[in-house]
C-alpha cells in the first residue's frame, strides 16, 4: 500500500464528520486537513497502529477551565504525529456558560509543506452534531 | 494444508486485509492517501474487521463439532486460539463432543472436602452454638500453598441437630465437621493434621486427622482418551480399554466416586495384554503418581462387581501402579531479556516437566509385549525446552543414560535436581 510522499498528499474521500452519499473525493491539502481534524476528534482508529491514534477533544467537555486552557501543547503533539503537518498553533477559547457546560473551542493553524490549512472545532457543538449524526 | 486444515484454522486479520486490498485495487480503488486514520483507510478497516470476525465463526465451528482432537472446552490449551487457556474453565465443545459422541462426562473441578475435629478443651473454654459456614479454618501446618487455602464448616443435618440448624459445642467436648475448601481444585487437598481454627473462638481448636482433597477439571487429553476407549464398554470379550474406561467411568459415562466422595483421580492404567492363565492385571496411576488406594478400591468395585467388565474366565487384579522416581537436572541456554529470571526459568521447566511425567504412560514409551518400556532422556530434553519461551538449547545430565527403564506397572514420577540457566 502506498504511503503518499510528503508533496503529494494523494486522494481520499472527503469525510469531515461523515462522507456524503455521492463520495466525494478530496484532494491534497484538504486530505491533510480533514486527517488534523479527525485527529482531534478520535482517540483510537481500527487496523494496525490504530491505538492512541488521536485525542477524543470531547473528553475535555466539564472539565476546569484551567485544565482545558493548558491543553494545546498536548493538541499540538497529537497533530505533529502526522508527518505531513509540520507546526500546529492550537488555540483554546472557553467560555463560561452559567446555564450547562463551559463552551470550548479549539482553534488550529497547521503549515506544511504544500501550505497553511486552518479549522475551528467547536466541541460542544460537535459532540451534539456527531451524536445525532450517528443515530 | 488439507481442506480440513483450512476450515479448523483461523483466518488472519493481515490475510483478509490483504484480500480486501487486493479487491479494491482490482476494481480500479482511486484512492492514495492511505494512511493510518485516513478516511478510506477506516472504511477498509471496517471491511476487514467485519470479515475477520465473521470467519472466525466457521473454524470455530469446524473444530468444535469436527473431531475430539480439535474441540476444547473454555480454559484448555488450545492451539488454534491462544486466549482459549485464559478462559475460565467451563464446559464447552469438548464436553459436548464427548457426551453426546461417546456418552463420556467430563468430570469438573471440585471444592476440596473433608474433616476437621474441633476441641472446645482449652483455657477460657466456653459452650458454643454456630451454625454451617460460620468458622473458617487455614491450612497452616506443612507447606500450604501461597495463599494459604480456607475452609468453612457445610451443612450437615446429622451435625447440624438444633431445631434451628445450629449446633451445641459443650465446653470440654470435641465435634467432627464436614469442610470445604473457599477456592476450587486440587490446591485445597491439604495433608492430615496441616488445618487449623482461624475464627477466633477463645478455648477451641481444631485439625484434620485425614487428608482433604479436592480434583481439578478432567485433563483434556485424558477425556479424550476416555472417550476413544467408551467404545469398549459394550464388549462382553473384556478388552483392555474397558479396563481402562471403567477404572475412572461409569457406564453411564459419569466418574466413579471413591469411598471419600471424591472422584478418583486415576489418569493412566495399563492393562497385561495377554495371559495364558487368564489373569489379567491392572495397574492405576494418578497425575502424582500412583494411585489413591481409596481411587484403587473403588476402581476395582467398578470394574468388577458395578459393570461387570470381567469375564468369568478371567481373574483380574487391579493395582496401584509403583512408582518408579527418576531425578531430572540439566542446563538450558536462552538469550537475557529484561525481567526474565532464572528462577521463573526454572519454575517453567518444572512445571513443564511436572505436567508430562504426569501423563506418561505406566510402563513408558515403547513397549515390549510384557508391557516394560522406557522413558526417552531426549523427550525429557525436548519438554524442558518448551518450558520458557527463548530457550534455544537444553540438556539432560541427569539421567545421564538416553533412556530410563520402566517396568511393567511402574510410573515414572519426576524428582527435580537441579537446573542450571545459562543466559547469553
């Protein structure tokens, strides 16, 4: 199976939280892009090496402030595991919610060696659309 | 590989992963970015996932249903499913097999019973009333296993005689009561006189005068060997394996109880093939050693007066078998790896060893037609090397001979004398 050199970064489906009916294809950058995203949103992935693949950003939902806030040099490790990502700057925002949980959001700034790619992960609101998505 | 090989044996993720790889690249599979994570990449991943656990279900099915050498029950050693041993034991395919092929129940483990007399004779004595699983006793004395079994006290009605369950100890008075081991298995058999009183009662003490004893779970291999001999109970010609199945089976397939209440334990028996006296003798043998002579006599019941196995032509005598000791010393070679000791080395070799003198016919490998045979010094060599992974080389000086005999009647037991480990 062929591992893509680091300039190209090949074809995938295009999948962010799920694949669209047709299967639309995504093509380099975006490849790099949507695997940094995915690597913020699971901790494990199926086949060999899959284990502490990734962090689950939905664990750090009710957690203290403090602990979310002093998170993104750990995010940036998980991101560098991709070789293809060659700096990641993470951004944490949390924003209190006197009503239910704080509301955290992840921003990320990735350079490679094809160009910046840039996404915001807005973890609560993942967690609600994933988990109706996944119905 | 036979067809049946295919079928018996597991499929690898690895193989399947590969045969969906190559599936999708014969239909044209447009994708590159194959890496771990990846969109495609986890869709392949769950392609291979649900086949691979889709087609365990055949060769899992082959083996438990295809033949009693490939059906295991949960906790045996199993060479096809590596997690099989780590099971709890319970029954499974293997029993079913031999059940309802060969009408042969696997006999499971038991709880060790036994006696212990309790003395309420010492200072501060006071009278007692207590009810069944109210004391605990340990075995102490000897050299009890780590951790040291428990004991509690079982119901029993002709003990138990208060209107309420209880029972009265009058101060000066002993009792004998029923016990049972807390942990399952032969490591509750505890030698007599080695238990004593653990729940603290001011006066009182207590002891087994007997031994105490309790079975593991049939050996997988000597159910096997039973079932293939339950053919020979429907002889009236008094074939040698009928000798052998009715030693330790009923003709109802279940174990013949000794007069303890316990199963025998009896794993081996050699039969005399042939007599121009028709005397026809039996030899029995335990995983220990020689058979229990409560296991002989009740062995002998069965086979004699129960099932009727001997002709009346014939005059049978059945035996304990005697032990023939044979100390075993070597040196085995293996690569240092971290947290390997020589001393786990050591246990493994033993405990190896332990557990192949323990099936060893009676009367060794080999036999004349007197039944005498020997034990081979390089099978001894060949199971000291499967005792710890990364032994590369293993070597018996003790024996020193490339083989030891073994006369008709006789079982090998093992005697450890030393081994010597060599890292490199």
């Amino acid at each position: 199976m062929a591992i893509n050199a680091q300039a190209d970064y090949g074809l995938d489906i295009a999948c962010w939280d799920d694949a669209d009916e047709l299967f639309t294809e995504a093509v380099g950058l975006a490849v790099v892009k949507q695997d940094a995203y995915h690597r913020l949103t699971t901790e494990n992935v199926l086949g060999p090496q899959g284990t502490d693949w990734g962090y689950d950003c939905r664990t750090l939902l009710g957690a203290p402030s403090e602990h979310v806030k002093v998170m993104g040099p750990i995010l940036t490790e998980v991101l560098t595991r991709d070789d293809r990502v060659l700096t990641a700057d993470v951004t944490i925002d949390v924003t209190p919610n006197p009503t239910g949980l704080d509301l955290v959001t992840i921003s990320v700034l990735c350079q490679t060696a094809q160009g910046p790619f840039e996404f915001t992960v807005s973890v609560n609101a993942f967690s609600e659309e994933t988990l109706s998505n996944q119905r | 590989m036979t067809i049946f090989d295919s079928l018996t044996a597991p499929t690898t993720d690895s193989s399947i992963r590969a045969t969906v790889i190559g599936y999708a690249q014969a239909a044209k599979l447009r994708v590159t970015n194959f890496r771990v994570g990846s969109a495609a990449q986890q869709i392949l991943e769950t392609i291979v996932t649900s086949v691979y656990s889709f087609v365990q279900i055949v060769p899992v099915l082959v083996r438990g249903f295809g033949s009693l050498d490939t059906a295991t029950d949960p906790g045996d050693v199993d060479v096809y499913d590596p997690n099989n041993a780590g099971l709890p034991p319970s029954s499974g395919y293997l029993s079913n097999y031999g059940r309802n092929h060969h009408g042969v129940a696997r006999n499971p483990a038991t709880f060790a019973t036994g006696y212990v007399t309790l003395s309420n004779t010492g200072a501060g004595a006071l009278v007692r009333t207590f009810f069944p699983e109210s004391l605990v006793f340990t075995w102490t004395g000897g050299s009890p296993p780590n951790p040291a079994p428990t004991y509690t006290n079982t119901a029993d009605p002709s003990v138990y005689t208060n209107s309420d369950g209880s029972v009265t100890l009058a101060v000066g008075a002993t009792l004998t009561l029923p016990v049972s081991c807390q942990t399952l298995g032969s490591v509750g058999s505890a030698p007599s006189g080695t238990l004593s009183l653990t729940t603290t009662l001011t006066g009182a003490t207590a002891t087994n005068a007997l031994a105490i004893s309790g079975n593991d779970r049939e050996d997988a291999e000597v159910y096997r060997g039973r079932c293939r001999q339950a053919a020979a109970r429907l002889s009236f010609a008094g074939p040698s394996d009928a000798f052998a199945y009715f030693a330790a089976k009923k003709q109802d397939g279940s174990s013949v109880i000794n007069g303890a209440g316990n199963a025998v334990t009896i794993n081996r028996v050699q039969v005399s093939q042939s007599s121009s006296t028709g005397n026809v003798a039996g030899y029995y043998a335990s995983p220990s050693g020689p058979a229990l002579a409560a296991d002989v006599t009740a062995a002998n019941l069965n086979i004699e007066q129960s099932a009727y196995v001997v002709p009346d032509a014939i005059t049978f005598s059945g035996v304990a078998a005697t032990a023939t000791p044979i100390s075993v010393a070597g040196t085995v070679r293996l690569k240092a790896r971290a947290g390997v000791t020589s001393g786990a080395v050591i246990a493994g070799i033993l405990a190896a060893l332990d557990s192949y003198f323990a099936t060893l016919p009676i009367g060794g490998l080999d036999q004349d037609s007197g039944g005498n045979g020997s034990v081979f010094t390089s099978d001894i060599e060949g199971v000291a090397r499967s005792g710890f992974p990364g032994i590369y080389d293993a070597r018996v000086t003790t024996p020193s001979a490339s083989t030891s005999a073994l006369s008709v009647g006789h079982v090998a037991t093992h005697v450890p004398a030393g081994w010597a480990v060599t890292f490199t």
